[in-house]
C-alpha cells in the first residue's frame, strides 16, 4: 500500500500533492526501481479522491521519468539510471573551461573577474555613491510603468507572447522613438529604427557587424570603460584618440585616417563618459566632415541625449548625416528605467537589415512584453513628465554639486570642467608632493564610494583622476559627499591618509 | 506676436501644445532663426495661462535645440544647421555596407535574405500551416500571465527596473528551474543556472565561448536549421554526424574523435528537430562516454523537454553528468510563450562565470521584468496547469496525425517514423518515377505550409524530406491539412503537379 499524506491546508492543488510525494519517496529511496504502485482506482478510493486526478498525477510522474504505465499491468517505478549529483558533489570536472574557452573570451574573463574584485573595496557607513550611473530609484515612476504593462498586455497579449514579428522589435515604439528623436533634429522613421537589449547590446551588434580580423576602430581616451573588454572581445584593435575640452582630437584622428583604415569612429559627442565633455558645433561638422572623406561610419552613442537640462548643448551628428554614415545609439537606461533594457539604432537602413540578420541568428527576437509596456508609457504623456521632471532634478542637482565643489574643494588639490548637463564630472586630482594617493581608499575610508579613472583608459597610464556621478544622489547626499571628499583631500595634502 | 492656436479637446497637456506649436512653426519655415518669441510673461497673458506653463515649454524647447534663452533679453529661435532629410532623401549613401561588414556578417546577411525569401510563397485560401514551430495562441493562458506580471511588478518594481543585480538572471526564476530540472532527474542548483533571451541566445552564447577560428564543433545531421547560420558566423566549422534511428552514428563521431579534436558536440535527444528521433538510453550512456573520454563538452539542447506527453522518453543526458561536461539548454518558447523570450543553460559553475563575463560586456543583462513574471506564474501553479493542458490536447493532436497520415498516405509515396512526443513529424517522400517534384510549390497550391528539409542540413543534399509541426493547428486542421497533403502525392504520382 502506498502511504500519502495529503494536506488539506497545502495550497497545492491534490494532483501535485500526489507527484510530489510520490518523488519524494522514490528519491528517498523507500520506493525502488520495480516496485510496484496501487492501481489508478485503487488509490483513488484509499484517498478519496476522483480517479482522473490520480491519473492526472501518474501521467506526469510517468513523463517525468519515474514511473513505467503499461495497458493492463501495475504502476511501477521506473529505473532511472546513475543520476549525477548536485555540482561540486565530488566528481572530477573533466573540462578546464579555461583551455576550452576562445582566447577572446578568454580575455572577456578576465575584465570581468577584474570588474567584480573592484567592487570588494568596505566603506564605511552610510557611503555616498558617486560611482553608480544607475537611475535614482526614488525618482522611478512606478504606478505609471504598471498601468502601462497593464494596458499593453490586454491590448495585445497574444501578439506579445508569440515569437515578434519583427526582428528590429515592436513596430509602435520604433515609430514612438523615430518621432523622438526628431525633436532631437535627427530626421529618421521607423524602419530605421533597430531595438537592442539596452545601449550595451547596440555596441555589441555593431561590433558584430564590422569585427574582422585585423580591423581597428578609432576611441576616445578616456572612453565608457565597458566598450573596453568588448572591443578586446571582437578581436579589434584600438586607435586611442586623447579627449581635449573640445572632445576627440580631431588632429590625431585625421593624421590616423591618412595612414589607415578604421572600421568605425566610436565617439560620444554629449557629456562624454567619463569626462564629461560636450563638443560644439564646429566640432561635431569638423568629425563629420572628417568621416565623409574617408567614408568611415561614425558609432555616435547618445547615451544621455535627454538629459540636456541646461539647454546648452547642441544637435547630435546624426542631425546633420546627409550621407548616412552616422549609426547612432540611444538608450532609456539613463533617463527611464535600465531594467527594462531597451536601447536603439538610429542607423541607414541597410545596415538595420544587416542588423537584423545578426539578430535572427543569435537571439531571434528581443521580447516585446517591455517594449510594448514602453510605448504604452510614452503614449500616455508620462514620458514627457518624467523626462521634464529628470530635468528639473538634475539641473539642481548638478548645480548643487558644482557649487559645493567650489566651494569645498581648494583649486591647489583638484580641477574639474563643468559639464553642460548629464551625471558626470571628471576631476583631476592633483599630485601631491612627494607621495601617490590611493584616492579610491581613502575616500572609501571616508564613506565616498567614486570610479577611479584607470579602467576608462584602453592602454595608457592616466594621472589621478575621479568620475562622480550624479544619478543616484540627492542634494543632501551630495553636499555630504563632496564635504568628505573634500576632507580627504585636506588629509592627503596634510600627510595623513591611513 | 506669436500665433498659437491651444485645443480644450486635445488630449495632450497645454506645454506640449505650445512645444508642437512652436515646433510646427519653425519646421515649416515660420518661424526662422533669430526671430523673437515673446517672453514667458507675455505668452502666458496672450493664452490665459500660467506663467510656470509657458516657462516649461520654454525650457523644453531650449533643451530640444530649438530656442535660445538668455537671462534678461527676448527668446529667439536658435539657428539649427543643415538638419539630414529622412533616410531616402536622395543623398548619396557613403557607406558600402556589404564591404564594411566583416565577411562573418556577410554570411549571416546572405542566410537571413535567403530566409526571407522562403516566406514569400503564395498559398490557397485558408492554409493549413505545419512549417510554424510557434506555439498555438489559442492555448495561452494570457490571463494568468498577466495577474502574473501585475504580482511581479507590485512585490519587485523597483528592484526589477533598475540595472539587474545579477548577471545570470532574476535569481528566484533560476531557483523555480533549477527545482524543474531535478524533476527532470537534472541535479542543478541555482548558481548552476544562467538564464538567456531565449534558446537561441543560449546557443550564440555558448559558441561566443568556445568560437576560436580553426576549430570545429559536431552537429547532427540533419539539425535545427538557425544554429547552420550561427556556426557560420562564428567562424567554426562543423562536422556533420548523420542522425539514425536512434540518433547521430555515434561510429562516425568516434572516429572523428580520434583524428580531431571538436569545441563541443551538439545534440538534441528529444524529438530532434528536424527528424522527431528521440535517443534510447544506451545511445545517451554512450555518447556521453565517449564525450567523457574525450573531454569534449556536450551541449544538449533540450528545447522540448516538457512535451513529453506519450511518457516514452528517458531522462536527459544531464542527468547522468557527473563529471560536469553537459551544457544543458532549455527554453519556455516550446511550452509556454516565445515572446518572453526565457531559455537557460545548466552548466558547470565555472562555465556560467565565464558566460557570465561575455553577458556583461556584450548586453550588461536581461530585462528582470518577463522573468519575474514567469516566476509569479510558476509560483501561482499556473505552469503546472498550463504543461498539463499541454500534455492532453497534443497528445491527442499527434495521436490524430499519426493515426491520418497512416490512412491517407499510401506507403508507396511517403514514410515517416512516429515521434515519441512534442510537435515535429519528419517525411521522406518517395520519389516520384522519372520526375524531381517541388513538394513545397505543389503544396502552396493546394493550401498547406510546410518546411522542405534542405535548410537542416549544413553541407549535404539530402532526399525530398518535409518536416511536419503540429504546434499551431488542432485535431481538425491536421485532418484537413493531412488530407491536403495525400492529395498532393496523389497528384504527384498521377503525373499531375501543375
């Protein structure tokens, strides 16, 4: 007789009551491979329950693997041979997942064990992050983001749920964001639009495209640390072009153009990450002009082209690409929620159909559950409010932050550019006679969590230098961080940093 | 003075209407740079509103590029150079696209057009459709699916639209498929599991792995037709082990093995796509002996893992991995819905880290938001409902397209073997005295979609195969479509195909 306890407290339904007792016996090893179990019937009536319910539960033990049914012959539980055990139960791995790793991928391990040790640094209590470019989650528009999920999956919840349609990703949010970024003064439609999984998986997808053995592509020095170890990934090299306080130098990229072929210029013309710089005008036809010479396609990330609270900055390069050789990528992860990690191409539309072949064959799709939720959210205005709400907070923020600095900072320690909107400033930190400063510790010493400037750089050595960021703190927050940076300063000038 | 005409009836908040306006008026030429606008206090007096409305629009405006604002002196319209027309325009496109990609991308474009082109056949009124591999719409369980996505964003919004914390994917999910897979006799823990966008990205990913150029990986032959592309744009080569009765000739991957060493071996045990074969027990003790002797990892792509619903299949061939070498692939998209694009790996620990790597640098992470959804789902009991009704409606499904195409199909035309579950019935038709017929034309014609088998096979030109998938028509439709199908062959044999 098979001995089951159902529980009529368990919010379980009966049948799964049965399945999991039934495994629980045969992986405790009270039933064996053989044994026999009670007829469908048989149970049935011992429990007091309808007959299918028990057959329903025999049917899934039976694919699962844990019982053989036959036509006319008893239950049994079926052999199930040498289970492994759980991982790190003892075995020998057979694999060194080192040697059998590409040596590119190899490479990618090794940022990333990088990345992760550099997040083990203690701080001391109530830290102020100044390292984060993640949204502030206090300013997260919450109710408005479910209503919108909401909506979007009763309007079109079977559509969603399937395999997309299309491979560039829901077509209402790529016409919403075409229309957005015209008021940017970059003049595209829809089907020049191509979704990504967040702005990261755009640089990854257009890599993609042009990583050929041999090839190079042009940086800024410094530049986002992440399109670091991707470029190393993709087997490409680097050309590092120096960030001066009109961006890339021009001068260096030219001298380069004439001696070689770059796969792609990588450039982020607004408040550039890490340094915060934001070209002008000339600059921005000057770069252009530069690529249209030489045919080589711009990567132009607007990774914050909203965020232009101080109304100073001007149009995107793309304003202006006659040519169509301006790819360029946006993202919501900075103004929005980066959870739901949605990021474009704004690029020719023949490369957005090369786009999405390279899509087809490593992703098929990207969902469009969050998508549609997105559109829905712009459709309903709460975009626009949000993004105006960013602006009013931000522009007091940085305000605060830059005054705070001045005032708190001796201009003999560290020197800074003001930036013209965005989340980040890039202070040098000046040396100190005598000695090197561990800034980063010291200041985690302090309570101040900032990125220190050395992964932001491909190869060369920088001076000292600090990226605060913003995003995540208030006011407060801020006058409290740059207070205690302030103090390590003082303490790093007066001789006293342990 | 400026002329803005505001609209009670328009849904949209008065400062966009004033942005429109404005917008509207400097596109169109009406406005040009330079020309004043009237100041906040004045405009708010002209159109009765609050000056703080006007302001706004101001500053949006200012921030959009269209306007500069100085303190104490008029608004004026800001000059915006040379803006590019939309895509099209008739400007020359610098950028040779084909030649700028690199000739890996060049492949998966030509595969991707190729694609595309096969889905342009004309059929009859009312095709049968058995070439979708999607999952039948009219089985979503849409409604808990939504109350599911409704508890996820109430329990974790905040958390789950900021960047996610963790690299492999919303932990509870994994702990919800880490307890699934050990009831598929699989002995994973959550840290063993890295959740994907989808299958497909899993197979991308763990190729990115291990792709270095000149190496080779194993593939069944014929296989899924996505991952021929994908090893294309990696760079591997494939050695193709053609697929028997009980799976790929394991003779002629040992003797492969003993001359070469592959990347990895990739299988399909259960109702193999495309040829519905299901391997026995001793075939999977033996291929993963022969991988163990060898150290060749195993990637086991169990995409129909639950469609197990005539209870004659084994357990996967991870379950008897005990020395870690099987990455394990699964997906929701054969179950439950392609659009949340779900899939995970089972893998050895330090695979997933190394996984882990290339996902921050090539995406950052996927969007938390469809997986907490699938996690409510799953905890609400809702999945094991759902691959229960599952279970009976395509049990019954495949036993009906069995039973008809044995009693439609004359055995001189046609021979099939009789899958052990899931959704995929491959054909060979006989050939036809004298004549090559177009099986897939002739079909269109008479209103029935089917996939030729061509495109899963990597090199080889193989017999006059069709691959036949149930997953979106019911018990009448396959009658209809069956039937559709021997009159085809009928014709075919008759001498009549035009």
């Amino acid at each position: 007789m098979l001995l089951l306890e159902l529980d009529d407290r368990d919010p379980k339904p009966v049948y799964r009551q049965i399945i999991d007792g039934v495994r629980r016996k045969i992986e405790s090893g009270v039933l064996r491979a053989g044994d026999k179990l009670p007829s469908t019937r048989r149970l049935a009536e011992d429990l007091s329950l309808h007959r299918s319910t028990v057959a329903l539960s025999y049917q899934e033990l039976w694919a699962l693997g844990y019982l053989d049914l036959r036509p006319r012959s008893s239950p049994r539980v079926r052999e199930r041979v040498r289970i492994a055990g759980a991982n790190g139960g003892g075995d020998e791995a057979l694999i060194d997942w080192g040697r059998a790793s590409a040596p590119a991928a190899g490479l990618a391990y090794q940022a990333y064990l990088q990345a992760e040790r550099e997040t083990d640094l203690s701080y001391g209590s109530s830290p102020v992050d100044f390292r984060s470019l993640d949204m502030d989650r206090r300013l997260f528009p919450l109710e408005s983001f479910r209503r919108a999920m909401s909506r979007a999956l009763l309007k079109n919840g079977a559509s969603l749920l399937g395999y997309p349609s299309d491979r560039a990703g829901f077509p209402p949010l790529r016409e919403t964001l075409a229309r957005r970024l015209r008021s940017h003064g970059i003049s595209v439609t829809a089907p020049e639009i191509f979704l990504t999984n967040g702005a990261q998986q755009a640089l990854d997808m257009v890599l993609r495209l042009v990583a050929a053995p041999g090839r190079a592509v042009a940086i800024e020095s410094p530049t986002y640390r992440q399109i670091i170890p991707l470029i190393r990934l993709h087997g490409l090299k680097a050309l590092e072009v120096p960030v001066r306080d009109d961006g890339m130098d021009l001068s260096v990229l030219a001298a380069a153009l004439r001696s070689k072929k770059l796969a792609l210029v990588y450039t982020m013309p607004n408040f550039q990450n890490p340094t915060g710089v934001t070209t002008s005008q000339a600059h921005r036809e000057r770069l252009l002009g530069l690529c249209e010479t030489h045919r080589i396609p711009i990567l132009e990330d607007g990774f914050e082209e909203e965020m232009k609270y101080f109304g100073r900055v001007v149009l995107p390069i793309k304003s202006m690409d006659r040519h169509r050789l301006v790819i360029y990528c946006g993202t919501l992860s900075k103004v929005l929620f980066p959870g739901v990690r949605i990021g474009w191409i704004a690029a020719d539309r023949e490369c957005v159909e090369r786009l999405k072949a390279i899509r087809l064959f490593s992703e098929l799709a990207t969902s469009a559950v969050p998508q549609a939720a997105v559109h829905e959210f712009f459709e309903s205005g709460a975009y626009d409010r949000h993004v105006s709400r960013m602006h009013r907070v931000f522009r007091k923020r940085m305000q605060t932050a830059l005054r705070t600095l001045s005032q708190e900072l001796d201009p003999e320690w560290a020197e800074w550019r003001e930036p013209k909107g965005g989340y980040l400033i890039w202070i040098r930190m000046k040396p100190v006679p005598g000695r090197a400063v561990d800034w980063e510790g010291l200041l985690a010493g302090l309570g101040v969590k900032v990125s220190p400037g050395r992964p932001f750089f491909f190869s060369r050595t920088p001076a000292s230098h600090l990226r605060l960021s913003i995003s995540t703190v208030n006011e407060d927050e801020i006058v409290e961080g740059v207070g205690r940076l302030a103090e390590a300063a003082r303490r790093a000038h007066a001789g006293r940093t342990s």
